[in-house]
C-alpha cells in the first residue's frame, strides 16, 4: 500500500503543471508565468505579456485577454483553451491559494490573489 501510493506521487510529480491541472483550468487572473507556459499555445514571451497586461486590470473573459494581449488571436486562443487556460478562478485545485507574479530577480515579492467571489 505505501509502495504503491508512493509511486502515484512520483508519477504525478512527473506531471507538467498543466496536464496535472486540465480538468479545473489554469486562471489567466491568478497562474504564474511559469503555469502559463506550461499551456499548449502559451510560450514564455507570451507568458510575460499575459502577466503583464492582468497587472493593468484583471481580465474579465477570455475574449477580453484576446483584445487586450498582442499575439493572441482566435486560433491561438482556442488552443490555450483546450489546454486549460480559463478566465475566473482565484484558487488552485482543492481551493489551495494561488499567488501572483513574484519568484524573479528585480520583481519583488509575490502577492496573495484576491479571493474569489460566489
């Protein structure tokens, strides 16, 4: 029983971030850089516009990340929605608390998301 539970944890730290994470989403308003990049369509550069453009005001739908982030079109937006990208959750799988920006040389502290409304 604790072999086999040990290696399901292996196994699912083997996992990218968003294979681990498809079935809820990754929030474009709370997910790092790095949960970002981790979705099919979502490169690093791209990443950092997304990070970017949310610290101006938080996106309200994924039409409005389409608008307001340059490089994002209909095409490119589908596939970042198949690979999890959603628009709306402030909390992590199992209502964990997700935070924003931070982790980088020169970025400063990383900060608490605002908690989701009902």
């Amino acid at each position: 029983m604790i072999r086999s539970t040990a290696l399901l944890v292996l196994a699912l730290l083997c996992l990218p971030p968003a294979a681990a994470l498809a079935g809820p989403g990754i929030d474009a308003n709370t997910a790092t850089e790095v949960e970002l990049d981790a979705i099919s369509g979502i490169g690093p550069a791209l990443a950092a516009r997304i990070v970017e453009e949310r610290r101006k005001a938080p996106f309200s739908s994924l039409d409005d990340l389409e608008q307001r982030v340059r490089g994002v079109g209909p095409a490119s937006l589908r596939r970042m929605q198949e690979g999890g990208l959603v628009v709306g959750r402030s909390r992590g799988p199992g209502g964990a608390e997700t935070f924003v920006g931070g982790g980088g040389a020169g970025q400063g502290p990383a900060r608490r998301a605002p908690p989701s409304r009902p």
